[in-house]
C-alpha cells in the first residue's frame, strides 16, 4: 500500500484554494481524499463540485459539518433540523458516507450542559434515520474542552459515544481527532469502545501546538509542530479495529497566508514521516 | 453564619494590590480569608506579611503555589524539590494548612504525557512527608485541558485523584477549582470520591466567559458572568463533605486594570450573590 493511500486533506486547511485548484494539487500530488465544507461547495455549486470530484476519482472522506443542535427555541431548532437534513443530502450527493456534527454551546445566558447535551440526543433521534436512508452515518465529533460554553457541549469520546449508543451504529458515531482528545487518558478506551461497536466513523488529525490564539479557533498545528504522538493515536484506531482515511484537519492562520499547493505539499510530506513511516 | 464566612479572596484576582492594601481592604470588607503566592509574598517579604497577616486576625487559605515537577533533567528536578521545600516552609510560616500545586506541563520537545505525570508522582513521594511534618498538605491543581502541554499535564480530577490516592490524605489531596473543570461531567463523581478520603484541600472559583484571551491565561471571568452554575459547584463539594473555605481567583487582564479595592467589593458581592444567597 502507498504512503498516502489512506491520506485525506481537510479543505479546510489549504482554504486558500478554490475548489479546481484543491482538486488539482490533490492530483498533482497524489492525495486519494479530500474532506469538505459545506460552505466552499455551496460556493462553487453542489452539482458542480460532485461533477468535479466524481471526474477525477478523488474520494471523499467527510462533509464538515451538521450539527449546532442545542438551541432552545422551537424555531431555531427547526431551522437547525432542517438544514441537517440538507447537509445529509449534499453528502449524500458527494458520495461521502460520513457528515461530521460540531454539536453545538450553551444557549446564551443558559449554564445547563446537561439540558444541552439532552437536546443533542432529541435531534439526533429525528436525524439519524433520516441519514440512513441516505446512505450517510452522522460523527459527533467531541470538541476540545476549551470550546465547551461557544461551540460544542460535548467534550470528550466518553460524552459522544454515551449519545451515540442510543442510536444504530449505521446512523450515529463518532469523530476521533486528534486535537481534541490527545490530553485525555481516557481517551484510549473510549475509542476501543467506539471500535468494539463500528462507531468510529472518521479519524482527524491537527498537533496541539501553543501559545493558543486569542478565540482558540485558529491554532492548530501542522502535524509534527506540537505536543501530540500522531503514531500512538493511529496506533490506538487500528488496534480498534479502524482501517479508514485518516484526514488532516487544520485551522491556522498561519498556513492560510501561505500559497495553498506548497501547504498541501508540506503536510503530505510530514504526514508521511509522523504518521506513516 | 455571615454571609462572608467562608469567603477567601486570592491575591491573584487583586494583584494591583500592595500586600498592606489588600489586608486593609479585605479587613474594611469583612473578607476573613485570603489566598496568597509566594512572589508578592516574597517581594514584601515573608516574616513581614506574617507579622501583618496575623496583626489582623486574616486566615490564609492556600499558598499558591508550588509544582512543576516534569523536568527530565536531574538537576532541574533537583532544583524544583528544593524550591518546593521551601514553598512548604513559607506555607507553615504563613499559618496555611495548603500549598497548591501546579504541576508542570511537557519538557520541550516531549510528546510522553504519561512519563511526566509518573514524574509528578516521585515528586509527591519525596515531599509528601516534608509538608506532613510542617503541618502543610499539598493540593493538586488539575488544570483545564488547554494548559496540558505547556503547564499542567494533570488536567482532570480523576488523574490528579490517581496520583494523590499513592499518598496519605494529610500529605496529598486536589484543589477543586470551577474553572478547570466545569465541562467534565465525570467531576461530580470525582468530588464525591476526593471527599470520601478527605482529600478536597480547597475550593476555589472562577467563572468561564469567551472569547479566551491569546494564551488562555487571563481570561478567568468575575463570578456571574460566565457559563459556570456556582451553586451546583458548591453543592458538589459540600454533599462530598467539604466545608472550608471558597477561593475566589481571578487572572483577568480587564480586572487587573482597574482599581483594586473596586474589585474586591465588587467580586465579594458576586460571591454573595451567586454562591451564597
């Protein structure tokens, strides 16, 4: 098997390039899959962009990403359902088989966690079958603790699989990435568990790299700059069981000002010295 | 019971503060705790702020802080007992029963979150018995998740409990601080278990508000303003049989800009009316 065989490039960390430029320098360079945002497709045209990957046999490994489920509101709920259900489609149309949920903060002035996460499981259960018929699995993807109160009440594998085990694991699972859980000692376990039942529906990788930016949003490192053991983790989803994409996630600001096809190059190369060999 | 009895404001929150104002204002308040550290202590001096503390009938609650134990290198490990010893003798000096520790985050370059903790534990073997016989205990800080690498690999109340339980409880226990652990739904339980062996050496609070400042250090939110439900935090602690003292420490940049005595009267009615009343 190749070194990039199993490497898939987030969008999302060479966003400086449009979506023929992004598909270009994956073939260019040799990278089998991509991972997606909503927001760059619906830009350059859902149709489109499916015509564009289908040509050049690119797989597509997740859309990111459903979710922000934990608004109390009936209408902003049901806002927030139907868009899901349009994010299904559209991986649907993408040929992917996984949407990645970011599930959601507190309300605001609400300091309730428990009713947060609650509200996650009511849409999951209206969403779940939903994406099944489609031919898509959902990934709660626990979000570092640091984005507890703004971004994601679920905080670590143990919060996400405890909501993923309510439901079929063809409908409900979860993403393991690395930035978010690599401090947590717990978290081995938790993916065994997640393996022991098919929940491991996509494996991300970003180093944690400090200081953090001001807002936490745009700091992670490029893999091989930080604190976390990429071949431990990798180690830890194979022993689970998991033989899938692994798909490089990054948000930083540096690597955005940066020309994007010499970004793709860089961590196609580091992935192959700290993931790979 | 006062309102204020078990009020304790640590020095951080207020370190525009001269030793002798603090002691003023917290007498002209009713505040009859305070929480210290050793660099404002050892710049007005050890023996004087002793003399001063006790002038005024004050109770210090904790000495912040001793730790970072996760050098590799012998003699700065060597280094950082010694100073450690120290800190405990300051602490008996100053009449507290707790010496907070922070336990130090990876040595460059390292990746073996493990190892540095098992480093922590030696570290607890060798001065656990030294601050027994000074009448000191030494609280384990577990720190939020984002300060793993760089300052704190203890970032649970379940690691910190792990390591603390290889020791006596009148040698090691945990410091149990909202903001480090208001995401974990796992604590409640972790507290419960941290009381049962008499382990809650202190409490302290800050409250959780975003966006995190650049370098996550100075974003710790006057009580109120934040995401955390103070009461359901001081509930935990005292069902797990913890009466003693509530810390309120703040690092936070806006609060250190003002005038000193303002916030102090300003974070001792928070503390009465969102912890108390």
């Amino acid at each position: 098997m190749s070194d990039l065989a199993r490497f898939s490039i987030n969008q999302m960390t060479v966003k400086q390039l449009s979506m023929p430029e992004l598909v270009d320098a994956c073939v260019e360079l040799g990278v089998p899959g991509v991972g997606l945002w909503r927001e760059p497709v619906q830009s350059y045209g859902l149709e489109e962009t499916a015509k564009l990957i289908m040509d050049t046999g690119l797989t597509v490994t997740t859309l990111c990403r459903g979710g922000f489920f934990t608004a109390i509101d009936p209408q902003e709920r049901s806002r927030a359902l139907t868009d899901n259900r349009r994010a299904i489609e559209e991986a649907a149309r993408l040929g992917t088989d996984t949407l990645v949920l970011v599930s959601g903060g507190l309300p605001p002035g609400s300091k309730d966690l428990h009713g947060a996460r609650e509200r996650i499981a009511d849409a999951l259960g209206e969403l779940g079958p939903y994406a099944e018929r489609h031919g898509v699995r959902l990934a709660i993807e626990p979000l570092h603790p640091m984005y507890a109160a703004d971004r994601c009440v679920v905080s670590t594998l143990s919060q996400a699989l405890d909501l993923a085990e309510r439901f079929p694991a063809e409908q409900v699972g979860v993403a393991v990435d690395t930035y978010h859980i690599w401090w947590d000692d717990t978290a081995p376990a938790q993916i065994a568990r997640a393996g022991a039942t098919g929940r491991i529906h996509t494996f991300q990788l970003a180093d944690w790299t400090t200081p953090l930016p001001k807002g936490v949003l745009d700091g992670r490192g490029q893999i091989g700059n930080g604190a976390i053991d990429m071949r431990e983790w990798k180690g830890h989803v194979e022993a689970a069981g998991y033989t899938g994409p692994i798909e490089v996630e990054l948000f930083n600001e540096e690597l955005w000002a940066r020309d994007g096809r010499e970004v793709l190059a860089e961590t196609t190369a580091r992935f192959v010295e700290h993931v790979i060999r």
